[in-house]
C-alpha cells in the first residue's frame, strides 16, 4: 500500500493540479512505499507540461515486512521525482522514462523501474525460502485524466523475480475534491494482475524450498495478486509545500492468498509525508 509514498502532485495544468494532488497523494499508497515500490502508476506531477519542475520530500511509512506478512514495519523514506518540458522524468516514485504525450489529459509512454526484491531474514517465516533478487524492470503506461477531479491509471511492468520473467499490470483509479483553498481530500482504488512466474517468486514453494523451510510445497498461477483502497488529506501550509496523511487498506487475492506465507491476507499501512514542489 503504494503509494505516497510519492510525494503529492500529479501532473496536469495549473488549473487542474490544485484538484488532482489529493488524489495523486491517494494513489501513493497503491501499494506504494509502505512495500517499498513504488512504481505502480507513473505520476507526473509538479510542473505544467511545458515547464521543468519536480518535487523533493520525505514521508514515514508505516507497513508490513513482506506481502502477506502480520509483522508491522515502519520506515522513513525519501521522495525525489523531476520530469523536464521535453518528456523525460525521472525519481524514486516513477522510475526513468518518457512520456510521449503534450496533452495534459492523456499520458503514456515507456519507463525502466526496479523490482527491489524480497531478503529471506526480513522474517521468520521466509526462512529457508531463500532470497528474491532485485531486478530491472522494463515498462509502459498509460494514464487517463477525464476531467480536474478524476483520473484512470495503468501500468505494466516486466523482469522482476528470480527468472527475471515476472509481469505485473497494474490499474487505478481515483477522484478528489477540495472543500477550503489549503485543504484537498482524495479517495482511490486499485489492482494489480501479476503472472505465474511473478506469484511463484513471491508467493510459492519449491521442493527445495519446501525441504528447507517446512512449508508445503505450493504452486502458483497467475491472477489478480492483490485489490487496493486508499484515502488521503493534504494541506498545504505554503504555495510549494504541503503535508499529506493517507490511509490504504490492501487485500491479497486467488493464488497470492492462499500462499503457506501469508499470515494475514488484508493490512492496512499509513503514511505522513512531507513534499516541497520546485
């Protein structure tokens, strides 16, 4: 749970970032840093399409030691995110890549991430399953902004787990409103559909793995790993600045639920952050 873990704006025209950031805040935590990646959504935010501009924050984060885990983990993380007039972005909440679209209302394009893996000593579950390596991701997405309050965003990303053939798509969507001119208030939901080889890096046991570690041997398939709710309150104490407080509930599905390792299929993660737009 996500998300905001990426700090709070979402790029549109001037006219619409004032409503959409309570909604990018929200989208942060799908799932966002309280797994610690991020790259869910790609969020263009902070400056008008044909300016340079970006954001800088940190945020605390509060979560779970791995999906599927019932041990709780707190974290304080950095947020820095910059996307430059001719398309290109690049950050902690985004990856690398290029959007290839001007208008302010439509963005897709192609990205590099990182999949940061999963260590077997973050808990005594995971022992003897051994470690998920970290790996590169290659990317699209494609994001939809219908109207100032509204937006549809998806993903997909490719090269995570052990094989390096893992592939996750991702979908969200959200809306916003603003009730006092400091005060923005979001709400979103979100999925992520994850291949067979993705679910059995995570979530299954091998033989090996299941003669070391205890646990049954379990194959996966793939389907929908995971459904996400998510809502956030952002106020901005100055024209750049602002500090926003999200709360998302995240629920594993099919394959992922059913995994020996998960000790608690839904959790909900918080999140306290601050960001400074330049």
């Amino acid at each position: 749970m996500r998300s905001f873990h990426q700090t709070i704006r979402i790029h549109a025209p001037l006219a619409r970032t004032a409503a959409t950031a309570a909604v990018a805040a929200c989208a942060v935590l799908v799932p966002g840093w309280a797994s610690a990646q991020a790259f869910d959504a790609v969020r263009l935010y902070g400056a008008a399409p044909d300016q340079n501009g970006g954001t800088i924050g940190l945020a605390v984060v509060a979560g779970r030691e791995y999906a599927g885990s019932d041990e709780r983990r707190t974290r304080l993380l950095p947020a820095i995110d910059y996307r430059w007039a001719n398309g290109w972005f690049a950050g902690t909440t985004n990856g690398i890549g290029y959007n290839f679209s001007r208008d302010p209302a439509l963005q897709y394009g192609l990205r590099l991430t990182a999949d940061f893996g999963r260590d077997e000593d973050r808990s005594r579950v995971l022992r003897g399953l051994g470690d998920v390596e970290a790996r590169p991701e290659l990317g699209a997405f494609f994001n939809l902004l219908p109207s100032r309050n509204t937006f549809v965003t998806t993903s997909l990303r490719y090269g995570s787990g052990n094989g390096r053939d893992g592939l996750l798509f991702d979908v969200g969507a959200g809306m916003a409103w603003q009730p006092a001119p400091a005060w923005r208030l979001g709400a979103g939901v979100a999925a992520t559909w994850a291949n067979a080889a993705y679910q059995q890096s995570y979530f299954g046991v091998d033989a090996a793995q299941a003669a070391r570690s205890g646990l049954a041997r379990t194959s996966m398939g793939s389907g929908v790993r995971d459904v996400r709710a998510s809502v956030s309150a952002t106020y901005s104490f100055h024209p750049k600045a602002a500090v926003t407080a999200a709360l998302s509930y995240s629920r594993l599905q099919g394959d992922a639920a059913r995994s020996p390792i998960v000790r608690e299929a839904g959790s909900l993660g918080g999140v306290v952050a601050v960001s400074y737009r330049f």
